[in-house]
C-alpha cells in the first residue's frame, strides 16, 4: 500500500512538530543529501512552457530511491483564485518501482525553498547577520521569514512589495511572533538599507532589476529565490560581476537562474561542495555573496524523504492501493475482475459491464 498525504495532512504534521522543528529537521534533510550530492541522478527539470506560465516536471533518483515533482508557476493565477505556485510528487523504491508515497507539495515546496535558503545563508552570510530585507511579499514571503528568524536569528525584518495588500498580508500572518520586529516600508531602497541580507522572491515572469549595484552593500548575503525560468531575473547582472555566486545544479541554473544574464564562463561556486567541505562558503566580511536559488529536484526528494519518515512516526495521512497488490501479479485482468466485485451494480449506475473481449 502506497501512503497518500493531503494538505490538511502537511498542515497537521508541522503543527505536530511545530514550524520550527519542521523548518529545522527539513533543513537537515536536504543538506544530508545536498553532502552525498555525487550519489544522485542529476537533470534539470523538463519544462512547458506557455504565454501565461510554465508546468515542470522534476525527477530525481539516488540507489534506493526515485522522486518526482510536478509542479507549475502562473504569476496571474492569484487573479482566478489559485496559488501561483502548485504541486504534488511521489517517491517510489528504486528497486522495484513500488510507489511508496503521493503527496501534496504546494506547502511542502514553501517549506523547502525556505529551508534551503536557510541552509545555505548558514555558510554564506555573515554569522552576525541579523536585519533581512524580505522584497516581494506573496506566498513564500513567511516562509523565508520564519526560516531565518527561526534558523539564523534574523530579528528584524523589513518588507516591500509592490502590492500593499501583500506586505498588509504578510505582517497579520506574523504578528506575535516573539522577537521579530516586522518594519514595513516603501520601496526597495529603504528596505535594503542598513540589511545584513537581502531576500528576493517576486512573482513577475520578467527581467526584472528589483535589485541595482549602488543597493547592494559590503558584506551582504543576497539570497535570489525569485528568479527559476528563462526570461525571469530579479538582480541587475553587475551585482554579480561584485559577487561570488552559488548555485543548486549549474546546468539548470545557467537556463533559469540569475546567471542566465551571464557569459558561459561566468564562474559560480556549486553550494554542495561548500556544504561537503570542499569549497569554501563566505571568505570575508566585506563579500558580497549571493545565492541563486532556482529550486531543484534534489530539494524536492528529500522534503517526500523528510514527509515519508515523519509521517509514518506520527501516523499521518492514509493507504491507499495505488496499484494491485493481491493475487497473480502476471494476471491484471483477473485483479480487475476481483477488485470490481462488491460494487454497485452496473444496472444501478448506468455504466457498461466489465466483459471478456469475445463478450463484447
């Protein structure tokens, strides 16, 4: 039986574990498997793309274990009562192909991109660091607050959007939050002011430049999540001629990320092998740092690993026969019969009878 997890599932497994110790232990999930980085399946992600978004499939595989995630990105869904970003995904056994778990990842994928950004500030921004500017105020904004408040100690929060009702949004959800002061500002310029880090997750499928050179002082750590498709930046490319870049999958990231503005040889810095030692993260005070998060599928196979252990601990979410499990496993038909049997009859339905081919 494979195990089927639902919104209202994710939902009641952070509560379980608290937001804080979901962010935290997922964190450690994907930097476990961002170390073992060399053991996995590595592909960008196959895209469709149309006039109005994208859909993406995203798939992945280390020896034990296959993942994948559909998801899409509509920035003008808001406007027909859907989230911009939504999701589901499975992880099935390597060795067999037996799917083990369905699961929502709408939420989830908050979860880890916030999770990611928090894990990878933790070896690229200053360790004082304790002012982020939060630029863009939509569905992912508490997320990366409540992940660097919750993991790195980020106290004071200034937020802009271009949408007042977003930053109105954000500040209601977070109120009461013990020891983050949410400032709300005006623009871009005061909220980058004086910030140890600067977040950027704006929605517009554009090349936008929601962040110039003159803003982007010594020292600071800019952590870009809303740049993941060709066309779509938020950084004026001299910020990177400034700073030292570090990147989730490189061939997928020169396609979607930042760095698409970039020449080919544009040197980047893969954040696995900052994580497995290999590679440096930040080397001075004053360096500039940036971290050009698209989203990989690697994130995604261990949040379904990261739900797969948790809530089966917790008993959460239920069975469900995703494919046949009794009988002859050479004899599909005959399990369609039998799973069949017990039903509502078909003179009650309406529907056609189940019959043998010479039946017909």
């Amino acid at each position: 039986m494979a195990l089927m997890l639902t919104t209202t599932d994710i939902s009641t497994l952070v509560g379980r574990m608290t937001l804080r110790g979901a962010l935290d232990l997922l964190s450690r999930y994907i930097q476990e498997d961002f170390i073992r980085w060399e053991s996995f399946e590595k592909t960008a992600r196959l895209a469709s793309h149309s006039r109005v978004g994208v859909i993406e499939l995203m798939p992945t595989a280390d020896a034990d274990r296959y993942s994948f995630k559909f998801v899409n990105g509509h920035p003008l869904n808001p406007s027909q009562g859907l989230p911009t970003v939504m999701a589901f995904g499975a992880l099935a056994e390597v060795g067999t192909g037996r799917p083990l778990l369905l699961s929502e990842l709408t939420l989830t994928t908050a979860l880890r991109t916030a999770a990611t950004s928090a894990m990878a500030a933790r070896v690229l921004a200053r360790s004082d660091a304790h002012v982020m500017a939060l630029i863009g105020n939509g569905a992912q904004s508490e997320f990366q607050a409540l992940a660097f408040h919750h993991l790195l100690g980020i106290d004071v929060l200034k937020v802009y959007d271009v949408d007042p009702e977003a930053t109105r949004k954000l500040v209601r959800n977070l109120a009461g939050i013990r020891g983050l002061d949410i400032r709300p500002v005006r623009s871009v310029r005061e909220a980058v002011a004086g910030a140890d880090i600067i977040t950027t997750a704006t929605a517009d499928k554009a090349n936008a430049l929601i962040l110039t050179p003159e803003m982007v002082q010594p020292g600071v750590h800019v952590n870009a999540v809303g740049g993941d498709c060709p066309g779509k930046t938020e950084l004026h490319a001299d910020i990177l001629l400034q700073a030292t870049t570090f990147v989730e999958f490189e061939p997928q990231s020169r396609i979607e990320g930042e760095i698409q503005q970039m020449p080919a040889d544009y040197a980047v810095v893969p954040l696995w092998e900052v994580l497995a030692g290999r590679r440096p993260g930040r080397r001075s005070r004053d360096e500039i740092t940036v971290f050009d998060s698209v989203g990989f599928a690697l994130e995604d196979f261990s949040a379904l690993r990261f739900l797969w252990d948790q809530a089966r601990a917790l008993r959460i979410g239920r069975s469900f026969e995703l494919v046949p499990e009794a009988g002859d496993p050479k004899d599909l038909f005959g399990a369609m019969r039998r799973l069949d049997e017990g039903r509502v009859s078909p003179a009650e339905t309406g529907e056609a009878v189940l019959a043998c081919p010479h039946e017909a």
